[in-house]
C-alpha cells in the first residue's frame, strides 16, 4: 500500500472514530442544594442550555429544540405533567446523549391569619414598606415613613386593613407592622401652622403637630407640583410661612374630615426628588430636592450592577452569568462618565451580594442626582422566549420617565436589538423617590443570540455608551427646560 493511500484510510477512520457528546442543561436549574428545580403550573414552559460539538441534534420531550453556532440550544415545550421531567437527547453521527431533569411544582403557601381584636393600632417597622390598595397582593399604593402609626379595623391571612377615613381602606402585610396595644388609637389632629426651610440641596416643608401620620404623594407636571396627601389631619391653618423660593407656593384643601393634601409648587421645569421622615419630636418632615446643576461635568451619578455575590442573576445557555455582565457594563459606563467629569458611584465594584435597598440608600446618602441600575432580562416559566428579545427600560416616578426614554431610544440605535419596550414598571429599583430612577435590560441573557452578543466586548461597550449618550440627551432636554422655565 502506497503512502498517498494509506493517509486516505487513516482519515476516513479517523472521521468515523466516536466524537463523545456534552450536553449541558442550564434551566430548569437545581437548587445550590440539589433540590429538584420548581416550575409554574403552566402549558408550556422553556429548556435551554449547551451542547458540544455544536453540530448535534438536540430533542426535548421529543420535539427538535432550535441549536445555534457555539452549541446553545432553546426549546419551547408543553410540560408532561405524567413524567413531571424533561428528557433532553442529543445526538450526533456517532453519539448520542441524554439528561432527564424531573421538575416540581411550588407548594402552596398558607398565609398565617392574624389574630388580633380589632381595631389595633400599628407602628410601621420598615424603611421600605408598601401598602396596598387591596387585599390579595393588590397594586402598590402607599409608601409609609417608618415610625407612623395607624389603625387596622380588618384582617384578610397576614394583612391588616388599615382605614384612612370613612371611604377608604388600604392594605399593608404583618411583616411591615408591629402591633401596639401600648399606644391609643389614631385621631384627627388639628394643623395650624405649616413652615419652609430652605438648605443647600432641599427644601423642608414641616408640620408642627405630634402626630405621625400615613401619607401618599402624587407627582404632577404643567405645572411641576407635588400633592401630599395627609391623612387624619384637619386644617386649621392661618399661617404658612415660607423661606424658600423653589417652593413657589403651597396650597391646602380639606378632602374630607380626616384627609388634608397639600400642593407644593415647583420653581423648576421638573421634580429632582423627595423624601418623607418623622423627626425627633414626632413632626412630619417631608424633604424635596433641589434641582442639580444640568451639567455632565457637574451630576453625580449612582449606576447599580444588578445582583452579585451569591445573587448569579440569569443565566445564559453557555453559562454566562448576568452579575458578571451586569458589573463590565456599569465599569464601562462608569469610566466614559469620569471622562466627562461626571462623579460616579458604583453600588457594588466586585462580585459582592449587596442588599436590594441598600443600593438606593447607599446612593441617595452620597448624594446622587440620578439613578441607573444595569441588568440583562430572563422570562417567566410561560413565556414563549423566541418571542420576546431585545432592549427594555423601566421607570415607575412620571420624573423618570424622560430619562428612560432617552436612554431606551439610544440603546434601540447603538444595539440593533429588537425593541422589547418602554416599561412603567413596579420594580423596586425605579420606585426610589429620591431621585429620577430607571431600570435597564439591556438583553435576554437567557436567548443564545443574545448571549453571544454579550459576550462580545464590543457590544458591552455599546451598551455602555447607549446609556452614556442617553444620560446626555435627557441632560440637555433638562437645560432647554430650565432655559425656557
């Protein structure tokens, strides 16, 4: 046998020899623990994750999920509610291989049911509690300041009904409240007097009345205003003095026999931020910032990594984690700003798990004057994920609403991804009032395609000066404001 053919056999042997395959399933994911991954009830649910070599043909439960060129696959599949698994197979022209991931599904939760005799009066114990317009996990409706007492006249499991006045009730959980037999039911307090202090960076409007009160605040444009509104307070107010000129005027009007609002009259083309707090002496204090100078060279921006530490995010197909994507893009985008001049703060600079809240008090104690919190996007067991890629942006205050359409739009033309949308979202990122807040996706982490492009460098630097350039814009639509105010 000649050499010439002797090569030629050894190749055709060497092509025929078994290639082993290596099939990783990323989601539905175990727990840290091994415990069994937890799927919602639904019809149909996702399966994603890696195969090697990229050329196999990958089955889930039978049906031909879709493989792209490094190896990630998706399928979109009905769940087999006999087997409670998924049968992923994958196979090539000399191998085959497969992983049975069995599922569960979440146990039900019995809520606890309170057992107080009604009515109690309630402290509110949380920095960041929420009251709910209705039982059963109604929407968000009220932000309490820690330390105001109320009154519940009704239970629903762990939820106390609070009553405002005699035509409205909201809903806030135990885990918020602690019951005080020790203190007397709420009345109506009696204002007389309202005052406005001016400082350096806010005004303070306060209400010289012992009482610690619930309170909701409306934000309303043409013209910039904020609406407080008090509850169980009556007006008997002869003076309101005033120290500042950024709060033009403040108005009062009696809503009923328990509820006051007051209007506090902007000198300025947009709302910057608030803040609600009960002093030592017992006195509503309710802080509203002033604007920032609306120059790049002059703003302090706080930009959030979303998740970290043992807070992995989603995870891509390949196994990228979005808490590592999340931190190159803020250090991409927190180094364009320091070019500018612009003050940056990070709210977290390695793979650290920092606490949800704590990223926007961190934040609001330094000083920031906006708020930019960088995620990628995952869906919700359900969702078909072929159907939804691409940019998203959520906001929650109307004063950040201009910012995120700002940076929304630019993220749209630097990426080329398709538009996933512009959100009002209850997140509790964006839901900081003391500071125009939004939330970005910049991507599906969970869509091979989009995970290949993320991991590209240049496309994170992309991201980085999408959101850079969106500041920018949302910055000079703020100085033509002031400009023509």
């Amino acid at each position: 046998m000649n050499r010439f053919v002797a090569i030629i056999i050894f190749l055709a042997i060497a092509a025929e020899a078994p290639c082993e395959i290596i099939l990783d399933v990323v989601y539905p994911r175990f727990g840290d623990d091994g415990a069994l991954p937890v799927i919602d009830q639904v019809d149909s649910s996702f399966v994603f994750g890696s195969v090697d070599p990229p050329g196999c043909i990958v089955l889930v439960n039978g049906l031909e999920a879709k493989v792209y060129p490094n190896g990630a696959f998706m399928a979109f599949v009905p769940l087999d509610y006999e087997s409670m698994s998924y049968s992923v197979y994958a196979r090539s022209h000399t191998d085959d291989a497969m992983i049975v991931v069995p599922f569960t599904f979440p146990e039900p939760v019995a809520a606890d049911t309170l057992d107080y005799t009604l009515p109690v009066t309630l402290e509110v114990t949380h920095p960041h509690a929420v009251i709910r317009y209705s039982e059963d996990y109604g929407v968000y409706y009220m932000f309490p300041v820690e330390g105001a007492i109320c009154f519940a006249d009704r239970i629903d499991d762990n939820f106390f009904g609070i009553r405002l006045n005699e035509a409205e009730r909201v809903w806030i959980e135990d885990k918020f409240v602690e019951v005080r037999p020790d203190l007397p039911l709420p009345s109506v307090s009696r204002v007389y007097s309202l005052y406005v202090d001016d400082f350096d960076s806010e005004v303070q409007l306060v209400i010289p009345v012992m009482k610690r009160p619930l309170h909701r605040v409306i934000e309303l444009t043409d013209p910039p205003r904020l609406r407080v509104i008090l509850y169980g307070f009556e007006s008997h107010i002869d003076v309101i003095r005033n120290r500042t000129s950024y709060i033009r005027e403040v108005r009062w009007e009696q809503l009923n026999p328990e509820t006051l609002a007051l209007t506090l009259f902007l000198d300025s083309p947009r709302n910057w931020g608030y803040y609600a707090e009960i002093d030592s002496n017992g006195y509503f204090i309710f802080k509203v910032r002033k604007p920032p100078p609306t120059s790049l060279e002059h703003l302090r921006i706080a930009i959030d990594p979303g998740h970290g530490g043992t807070d992995f995010g989603a995870i891509g197909p390949t196994r990228l984690n979005e808490k590592e994507i999340n931190l190159i893009i803020a250090e991409k985008l927190a180094r364009i700003l320091n070019r500018k001049g612009t003050a940056v703060f990070l709210t977290r600079t390695t793979d650290e798990f920092v606490e949800l809240y704590d990223r926007m008090d961190k934040a609001y104690k330094w000083g920031a004057d906006l708020f930019i919190s960088i995620h990628n996007n995952a869906v919700s067991d359900g969702v078909n994920p072929f159907e939804r890629r691409g940019v998203g942006v959520y906001y929650y205050h109307p004063n950040s609403l201009e910012l995120a359409r700002a940076v929304y739009k630019r993220l749209l033309d630097k990426t080329e991804l398709p538009d996933d949308g512009l959100y009002y979202g209850n997140l509790a990122v964006p839901r900081t009032t003391t500071m125009p807040s939004i939330l970005v996706e910049a991507a599906y982490i969970i869509h091979p395609e989009d995970e290949m492009l993320l991991r590209n460098e240049k496309f994170k630097k992309r991201i980085a000066i999408a959101i850079y350039k969106g500041i920018k814009d949302f910055i000079k639509t703020t100085q033509r404001e002031t400009d023509n105010w």
